[in-house]
C-alpha cells in the first residue's frame, strides 16, 4: 500500500529504512532518551501536586460514571422495555439522567484543571528554559542559529502544552476505563469477554508496527522545524544584505529546500500515524460484528445467560474497551511529538552555564589598571591554533589603548577576553593586580561598556534604549547623557522625542544616529572599562566628528580600549599597539611608531589606519 501511495505522490522518506523501521542503533538511544524526558516532564507536572490529585480523582468517577451508563441502559431494556412493565421506569431514567450529567461535570472541571495544571508546568518549563539560556557562555550562541533555539522556545515547548493539556487525561482516562470494562465484562459473559479480547493482540501489533516508524519521524520533522524557522530568522534579519547583493533567489530556493524536507518528513510522519484510527475503526466493527452475532444467537436460546440487554451491554462496552485502545494508539504519536520536543529542550537545560566560581571582590570597584601577561587564546586550538599568542601588555587607570592590524589579526578577541566571554588557554590577565578569573562575571560586566561597530538596539522607547546601560537611571541621567552623546538634538527632532519607538534594527534612524544612542547607553551606564570596537569606521566623516567628540567625553578618565580604524582615534591614543597574526609586533605613541617607520608608519602610508 505504502509502495503504491509513493510513486504517485512523488514522497520519499527522509531517514534511512533502518531508522523507520527502528532497528537502527539509534533506537536504544531513543528508548533511553524517551524515558529520562519523560521522568523529567513528571516532575514538573508533580509540583502541582494538589491540583493534579483533583484532576485524577475527577478522571477515577468519570471513568467510573462511563461505566455505569451502559450498565443502567441494559437494566432498563431487560426490567422495563421488554417486559413491558413501566413501573419504576422513570426513576431508572432519573438516575440514567443524573448519571450522565455528573459525567458531563466531572470532565468538564477535569479539562479546566488540567489547562491549569499543563499551562503552569509549561510557564514554568519556558521560565527555566529562558533563565538558563541567559548562564550559557557566548560560545554556545556562536555555534547555534538564533532561530533554531526560537524554535525550541515556541514550538517545542507548545507540542508538551498541547500534548499536557489533551493526552494526560485522556492516557489516565483511558487505562482506567480498560481496566473497568474489562471487570464488567468479564463479570457479565467470559465468552463475550474472550470473543472481544481476540481483536486485542491485533491492535497491538498493527500499533507496534506504526509507531516504531512514527517515533523517528516525527523527531526529524522536529528537527526540520526548528532549521527552517532559523533560516527564516536569519534572511529576515539579514534581509538588507540579501537585497544588497540580489541573492533573492538563492535564498528562496533555499527556502524551498528546508521547506520541502519539512514536507516530506511530515507527510511521512502523519501517513503512518493515519494508519491507527484506520485500523482500528476495522478492528471495533468487527468487534462488534462478532458481539453482535454470537451474543444473538446465544440470547436466542432463551436460557436467561446472554438477555437482549446484555448484548446492548457488551455493545457498548467493547466500544469503549477499544476507544481507550484507540485513544492511546492516536495519543501515542502526539506523546512522540511532545517527547522529541522536549527533548531538544532539556538538551538546551543540561547545556553547561557559565560558570563564575569566584566569590571574592563581589563588591569591589574597579578602578581600571590592565595587564595581560603572556596571554594566548584560540577559538578553536587543535585545527586553527592561537589566535593571540604569547601576548604581553599593560593599559594604565585612565589610558586610552589603540588597537590595529589588518582583519583576524586578534584585536576584538582582546575585547572579548576582557569582559570574559572566553577564557584564556594559558597566560593571565590582570586587572587592579588582581587575575581576571578571580573577579565575578558580575562585578566585572557591571563596571564595563561596549560601543560596537553595529550597535544593537532592542523594540522600545529610545528612553529605554538608553536606559539599558543603567536600568535604575532616571529620566534626567539619561537626557543628560544623551547630551554629553551628541544625540539630545536628533532625538528631540524624532515625532515622539524620547517616547518614540524603534524597531529592533534601528531603522527610522541612521547608522551615525544609532551609534550615538549606543554611546549614550554607555554613558549611562558610568563605565571604569570601556571597549570600543571600530565604533566610527561605518560613519561617514561629518557625522564622525559628532561621534568622536562624544567618545572624548566618555573616554574621559575611563580606561579604555579601541580598535582604532581612522586616525583620529589613534592620535589621541597613550598607547598604540600594531597586531599581526594573532601576536604584538609594534606598539608606542603614535610619534614614536611613525618615528620607528615600521609596519604602522606603512599602514598609515597605505591609509589603513
């Protein structure tokens, strides 16, 4: 079957026959991983202890209720409506009423708790993812799209809500009604009872057989969603340089790519997952084909064994003894969607955080006096070497350091070792005598700015824009920042002033505009380190002398760090070190480097600098 519904289509699975059918290697590895994801989502469902009981209570007298109904139906044909005796027979529906009604409430408040329940398991669970993902290092973000952990924060997370809202009850629900019907029946007619129980072996084949080819499935298109939400992010975000460069096309047949790979992957998941109501619905009519005949034929006998009633009974029951098998088989597929997103989402949770062992000089204040002594750093050692090595140098309280050197040449890896986004591989960094590693991420961040070549700017007011370099700041500190910043004039020109609303990228306002909004965030924010890369090198000339004279100002008594692109900047350098391959090949005054006329004076020559 499956043979012909391929060709015709034009599908073809995504997973090697070994991984569909399940009997790869990595199904043991699944089976492990399922389990412990699962351990871990109970326990988060269990810290709603209380309610959680309620909803199980409420479960055990539906279940219980469901039973009943029939039951009452039977004894109304066999006492009332065969016999034609009515005496009594509206009290019996009386409490057939009452039976079913109280049925209707108890899953109607089952339902609503549960929604609780499930909404405060997963409000916690993207709490906790999101609250982890701000301890993890820099350099698990490098390595990651930003869409693709999107993904596992929005559709991961929703597939364990959908799933802790719906197949909870129903899977209770479903072993409790099992295991009721099954008593009943097995009390009213073993008989009948083994004639129904021959479809069950059936029904556990056929669902083997489905699911170990859904599990892997539906883990792929897990996989698939979150590569195309980030490719997704990341046209969107770059979407300037797509149109800049016309590569319109590249990207939408890219698109087209992952989408299509979703596709098929989904198209294949929900195929075989189809399967089970299919299959089932054949197995329940020929239940009750076989009910429905031997049960007549025996009630024909007139014995009193088997009663009209009885088969009404049976009819009903094995109705409901194979709907919780089919609610389990269709659950099934939806708990393998839930478990393979939560899965990514715990492997997020079990990342390693950023580990900030030092509890000494918690409270201290910098005061800016920088040594890096024999330093080597490389991203990645073993394939690509150091990317600074050996490197050796000291920035005074209050110095202005300027870094050059063609690109890759390790200037903003010394930034970003500065402010511990890496850890050095060997050598030791200093600052006020004391070794970086020793002072807390914390204490260290809190008294350090970044002014970057792209500043960022988050979707809010420019007032809190500014006011992310000091969230405690007032109104005041920081207009009278963005006045030290050169942008108090542009800013009071904007429609709403300081309420107006950027957007994420800045985009009502110009690249020169958004550097001084990032200069006076930094301003705000009141430094001792201050590390400034390439801040003025995608500014044109005139609006840089607005910027450099702003970046006087917040240089003033600051220790500080630049990566120097014009000229400017390095003229008012104490300090300016020449980079070369990862390693410090000239550094001095400026006069003192042109005097030397070495790789520095050249690059001046060459207006590199």
């Amino acid at each position: 079957m499956l043979r012909a519904i391929r060709k015709p289509f034009g599908y073809e699975p995504i997973l090697s026959k070994e991984d569909i059918n399940g009997t790869g290697k990595k199904k043991k590895e699944r089976a492990s991983n399922w389990k412990s994801v699962l351990f871990r989502i109970w326990q988060l469902v269990d810290e709603q202890r209380g309610l959680l009981i309620a909803v199980l209570t409420l479960v055990f007298v539906s279940s219980v209720l469901a039973l009943l109904g029939p039951l009452m139906i039977g004894k109304i044909i066999d006492h009332y409506i065969i016999p034609m005796k009515f005496a009594g027979l509206g009290g019996s529906i009386g409490w057939l009423i009452t039976i079913y009604v109280g049925l209707s409430l108890a899953m109607y408040f089952q339902n609503y708790w549960m929604v609780g329940v499930a909404q405060q398991t997963v409000f916690r669970l993207r709490t906790s993812l999101f609250a982890h993902l701000q301890k993890l290092p820099v350099t698990f973000f490098d390595k990651r799209q930003h869409g693709e952990l999107m993904s596992r924060i929005t559709n991961d997370i929703e597939n364990v809500s959908q799933t802790l809202n719906s197949s909870f009850i129903q899977v209770f629900s479903s072993i409790l009604t099992l295991t009721g019907t099954l008593g009943v029946m097995l009390y009213l007619s073993p008989l009948l009872t083994l004639l129904t129980m021959i479809i069950v072996p059936v029904m556990f084949v056929a669902i083997r057989w489905i699911t170990r080819r859904t599990g892997p499935l539906f883990k792929e298109q897990q996989q698939a969603v979150g590569e195309l939400n980030g490719m997704i992010e990341e046209t969107i975000s770059g979407q300037r340089i797509v149109k800049a460069f016309s590569q319109e096309e590249r990207v939408m047949e890219e698109f087209a790519q992952k989408s299509e790979r979703l596709r098929r992957t989904g198209f294949w998941a929900l195929t075989y997952s189809g399967f089970i109501p299919k299959v089932m619905n054949l197995l329940n009519n020929a239940s009750f084909a076989v009910i429905a005949g031997v049960g007549g034929l025996l009630a024909l006998r007139g014995d009193g064994v088997i009663t009209v009633g009885t088969i009404v009974i049976f009819s009903e029951f094995a109705r409901q003894f194979t709907r919780p098998l089919n609610d389990l088989a269709n659950q099934f597929n939806t708990v393998l969607s839930a478990i393979a997103g939560a899965e990514r989402v715990f492997k997020i949770m079990d990342e390693p955080v950023e580990k900030d062992e030092a509890t000494e000089y918690t409270d201290m204040i910098l005061k800016g006096d920088v040594e890096f002594r024999d330093v080597s750093f490389g991203y990645a050692v073993e394939t690509d070497g150091y990317t600074i090595d050996n490197l050796s140098f000291r920035v005074k309280v209050g110095e202005t350091a300027a870094f050059v050197g063609a690109t890759g040449a390790g200037k903003t890896t010394i930034m970003q070792l500065l402010a511990r986004f890496y850890e050095v591989d060997k050598g030791v960094i200093y600052i006020d005598g004391i070794p970086i590693s020793k002072l807390p991420r914390q204490t260290l961040r809190s008294q350090t700015a970044f002014v970057l070549q792209d500043p960022f700017l988050f979707e809010a007011t420019v007032l809190e824009n500014i006011r992310y370099g000091k969230l405690d700041a007032t109104d005041e500190e920081v207009i009278q920042a963005a006045k030290q910043a050169n942008a108090h004039s542009f800013i009071s020109r904007l429609e709403d002033g300081y309420e107006t609303i950027l957007t994420a990228d800045g985009g009502e306002i110009s690249q020169g505009q958004k550097q001084l909004l990032s200069i006076a965030r930094a301003l705000v924010a009141d430094p001792v380190l201050l590390l400034l890369d390439e801040a003025t090198s995608s500014i044109d000339t005139v609006t840089e002398l607005e910027i450099q004279e702003a970046l006087d100002r917040l240089m003033e008594g600051r220790t500080s760090f630049v990566i120097a692109h014009r000229l400017n900047t390095v003229r008012k350098a104490d300090t300016v070190y020449v980079m070369e391959q990862g390693k410090l090949i000239e550094s001095g005054s400026q006069e003192e480097l042109i005097e030397q006329q070495g790789v520095f004076y050249n690059m001046l020559l060459e207006s590199k600098v």
